[in-house]
C-alpha cells in the first residue's frame, strides 16, 4: 500500500512536470503583449475563474499585488448578481478557463466587449468563446489530469505556473526592488528577511557618541552609560572620524599606564566599517560575522561621515529570529 502511494504521488508529479514542459514551449509574443499590457495598465488587473481556476485565479492575484500590480478577483457567480460594477473600462481583465465555455463567464465576457474592457484569456481551447473574444489568449497546452484524467491537477498547475511568470516578468520590468517588496510584507519571515539597517539601528541620544577631543576618562564614562562596547568618534562638525570599541579600552589597560588624561582621537579606529540605511539586516549580519564585529554604524543615502544610527548585534539577532 505504501509503495503504491508513493506511485500515485510520483505519477501526478511526472504529468504536472510534462504540462509545465509544454507550456515552457507556448510562450510567445502573445505573452510579451501581456506583460507590456498590464505594465501600462493605470488602473487595476482583475481575474476570474470558475471551480479551481477560481482559486488560481486568486492567488494569481495576490502575487501581482505583492509584486506592486494592484489587483482583486472577483466571483464569477456573483458577476452575475451586481459585481460587474466592480469592473471599469480603466481595467484590465483576465478570465481563466480552460475549456474556455463556462457558462458562467458568458455574461462577463458580453460586459467586457460592451465596455470595451481589455481582456486576457488564460484558455487551452483555441475553438472556444473566451478565445475568441479575448484581446490576448495565453495558451495553456492539453495536458493529461490525474485521478481518472479528469482532476484539474495539470491545467491548474500550468495557470498558476504562467500567473507566476506574468507577475514576475511585470515585477523585473518595473524594477520592483526588495525593498519595495517589504513595503507589502511588513510582518511574518518574509518581513524579517527584508528588514533594513533602518529598521533596527538605535537612533539619536542612543548613539553613543563623543567628541574627538574628549578624553579618555570620560570615554569610559560613556561606554558604561551606553553598554553596547564602543563610542562614535565625531568632530565639533559632527562628522564621524573613527570608533572606539571596549577591545580598544582592554589593550590600553594591559599597557599598565594612566590613561584617563589620553586623547580618545589617538586610540580610535579611523576606518570603521558602516552600512547605508536601506542595506538588508541578513546583509549585516553577514558581513558582522565576517568581520568578527559587534557594532556597526549606519549612514544616510552617500554621507558616510554623518553616522544616523547604530547597530548591536544583539538587537540584530534578536530581530532576525
């Protein structure tokens, strides 16, 4: 029984992987016209689809959404009862079927050519009235479905797949960036993923910072106030000059000599290493790691002499968990 189980899963596996290879082989210009519609599109994209496709209509969307394409589904029964209000002719539509004759998308695509609506058809039947009707037909091939051959496994697989493709073409042609992206997934592991320095650097009277020309006793006096194991070294401008880590403060101390009279200037490090605001926290992390460092200053935009923040790496790992 186990092993036939395995067979079974194996078998849906091998045709959704055939379907996909098929399809692989149907993008066209047809899907170049698509892409190139929905970038120029100054209002909303909107999908529907029937049973299964439905449901792969919906997550369709909810990619383009993420990916920075405003867009909703809407209920193909409840089209029929109101919802087609909630299309203008501003929109693009994209009806997903593939056999193309649900009966019930016959009265949205009767509204679409009324209104002039622009319509995309993810269809596999070229004989079929979405077909015909629709201003650009991405092709989902004929492939074999599993369960008897007639469970939507393979089609639905091969809509989502050029869904998939539609959204991340769109997303690279509008040079979506990472940090867009985190604008739309603020919470959950994705939003840790793409959180920057900005988001966890301590700010303003939490930096602690002192003036070159300070001297070593009350450089101690900060570091204890602080307690994150280094100062900011800054000018009477407030430009950043160098670091001081309590590393710095341990090797003078094995010298065996006074030092609360010494020159903080003279023991700092003058090359630190500092992050732009928007650098990705794993990418400080990283780099932290490399370094054998626990702190890290962060500047704004090309000024990296003006420090704005800073980072622990405590605070890092905590975030980041």
């Amino acid at each position: 029984m186990k092993n036939n189980s395995i067979s079974a899963g194996k078998r849906v596996i091998e045709l959704q992987i055939k379907a996909l290879k098929k399809l692989k082989n149907l993008i066209d210009d047809s899907y170049s016209k698509a892409v190139n519609k929905i970038i120029n599109c100054r209002s909303k994209v909107i999908l529907c689809g029937v049973g299964k496709s439905g449901i792969i209509a919906s997550k369709i969307s909810a990619t383009l959404a993420s990916v920075g394409t405003p867009s909703f589904t809407v209920s193909a029964n409840d089209c029929s009862h109101g919802d087609l209000g909630r299309i203008t002719k501003e929109d693009i539509l994209i009806l997903i079927s593939n056999s193309g004759n649900t009966n019930e998308l016959k009265n949205i695509i009767k509204f679409a050519k009324s209104y002039k609506i622009f319509l995309i058809g993810i269809v596999s039947n070229k004989n079929s009235m979405l077909y015909k009707a629709a201003n650009i037909n991405l092709i989902i091939p004929e492939v074999e479905e599993s369960g008897h051959g007639i469970v939507p496994t393979s089609s639905t697989t091969a809509q989502l797949s050029i869904g998939d493709a539609l959204a991340i073409a769109i997303m690279e042609r509008k040079k979506f960036s990472k940090l867009d992206f985190k604008k739309f997934h603020p919470l959950g592991s994705l939003g840790n993923k793409l959180k920057t320095a900005q988001d966890l650097m301590l700010t303003k009277n939490r930096i602690p910072v002192i003036n070159e020309s300070q001297k070593m006793k009350k450089a101690i006096k900060i570091i204890n106030q602080k307690k994150l194991g280094f100062l900011v070294i800054v000018n009477s401008d407030g430009f950043t000059k160098g670091v001081f880590t309590d590393g710095d403060l341990k090797r003078l101390i094995r010298k065996n000599i006074k030092i609360d009279h010494l020159k903080i200037k003279n023991y700092m490090s003058k090359k630190p290493y500092c992050v732009e605001e928007n650098t990705l926290a794993s990418d400080v992390l990283y780099q932290m790691n490399k370094r054998k460092i626990t702190n890290v200053l962060v500047y704004k935009k090309k000024n990296k002499l003006k420090t704005v923040g800073v980072i622990h790496i405590h605070d890092l790992l905590d975030n980041l968990r």
